[in-house]
C-alpha cells in the first residue's frame, strides 16, 4: 500500500468533544468491525473522569467515514492506518495525545507510538495483536459463520450501511489468507518511547496473554499489564468500570509526569 491508498482527511468522519481547554486529548481507535458510534458513552465518561477532551473516529470504510481507497488489503493495512492518523493529526492540529485502541485499533496505536514517538504521549490497549495465532483465526471463521447465518449482517449495516460487506471481506479474507500469518509489528515495539497499559481479558476470544507478553516485553520496559479475568474482547463493554478506573488512572498519571 502507497500513499495513493491514503483518504482525502476531510472525508474522515470524526467526533471531538473539547470540555477540557488545555488538556491533552486522548483518540479513540475502534476494532476491526467497530466505528465511533459503537464506543457508546465510553469516551465521554473516560473525558469525565480524566478532565481530557476526547476525539473518535471512523477509519476509511467504517461509518461514516468515505470508503477504502484500496482494492485490496495486504499485510501493511494497519501500518498505512497510523500513517493516516499521524496525518490526520496534523489536520485537527493536535499533538501530545493519548491513544486509546481496541484489537486493530489497538494494534494501530502500538505501531503509529513506535513511528511517531514524539507526538504520542501515552497508549492503552485492549485486545491487540502484534502476531497471528489460531485462536484469532478461529474466531473470525466463527464470526464468518455467524455473518452468513445470523442477523450480524443487519446489525452491522445499521452502523456501516453499504459499506458493510467490504469491510466485513476485508477483515476475514484478509486475516484469513495464507500471505497474511506472517504479519508481525513486533519490529515497533522498541521505538515505542511513551507509558503504556495493556489489557487483555483471559477469556479474549481473539488471542492469547502471548500477546500481553510479547508488547510488554518488546516495548523494554515501557508498558504494564492489566490482565482481567473471566472476560474476553471488548474490556471496555464486559468490564466498563474497572477499565475506567485502571486506565483513567493510568492516563493521569501519565500526564502528571509529562
């Protein structure tokens, strides 16, 4: 992928929500199915309770944002997503944020914190990969399965409208196809220079603490772990309040040092 495959940013669609003049922004980054919409009051309470202003969007193909400027992923569809966030925050003039991401989104923090040190003062995550397991695999064959003979096709449109099947194809056939169980971001891990705070349920559907292990290891010291039991891929629905607590903790904390 090329910068030909970068969107035009005014076709971004985006929320931002500036309660707090002078303080950083944290930007919320959804998963692989998600948009800003499907975070649900979340940022807003995180704002609350951090005294951060928030901004969420949805990538390209994903709500309401335009559609993908490529026909095709390959395996560095996550690396051009931090390339368009690292423009895109030049575009809503903003530096020193906080990243907060879910699964890809998750993913796309880590990478766009080991490329753009300087503008990223701080990262949670929940449920990023930064290798491929079969356990991730399985669960998007299941969630395939669930798309062909449920009404997950219906719910998803509410969201992405006439976006949904290409997004959908993108996420399985990608993650699915041979080519891609090479990927690995483990290479950004390093140059990641600011906190972070990784958190992964025990019952995450979409992979194992081998990944929890392998970011904290590869960022040298950088990051901490927020194990939580009896969950799985979405922290941030499944335990709302304690990820408020923890990572509002952590954010502030973060700042008071910066």
């Amino acid at each position: 992928m090329s910068a030909t495959n970068i969107p035009p940013l005014e076709e971004i669609a985006y929320r931002r929500i500036d309660k707090y003049p002078g303080r950083p922004t944290v930007i919320f980054l959804h998963d692989s199915l998600g948009c800003m919409e499907l975070w649900r009051a979340f940022p807003e309470r995180f704002a609350d309770l951090t005294q951060c202003n928030v901004l969420t969007y949805d990538r390209q193909g994903y709500g309401r944002s335009c559609a993908f400027q490529y026909a095709q992923r390959d395996n560095g569809y996550m690396e051009l997503e931090a390339d368009i966030l690292n423009a895109l925050l030049d575009h809503w003039k903003l530096d020193d944020v906080v990243l907060f991401g879910h699964s890809d989104g998750g993913s796309i923090a880590l990478i766009a914190a080991g490329k753009y040190p300087d503008r990223i003062a701080g990262v949670v995550t929940e449920g990023a990969h930064i290798f491929v397991e079969d356990i991730t695999l399985e669960g998007i064959r299941e969630a395939a399965r669930l798309y062909s003979s449920t009404d997950l096709k219906v719910r998803l449109e509410k969201y992405h409208g006439t976006k949904t099947e290409a997004l959908f194809k993108a996420w399985t056939e990608t993650w699915l196809s041979e080519p891609f169980r090479t990927w690995n971001i483990e290479e950004f891990l390093p140059s990641i220079s600011c906190p972070a705070l990784i958190i992964q349920g025990t019952d995450d559907e979409y992979g194992t603490l081998k990944q929890v292990d392998g970011i904290v290891n590869g960022t040298k010291g950088n990051a901490q772990s927020l194990i939580i039991p009896s969950i799985g891929h979405t922290p941030h629905k499944e335990a709302p309040e304690l990820v408020l607590e923890k990572a509002g903790a952590f954010v502030l904390d973060v700042l008071s040092k910066a």
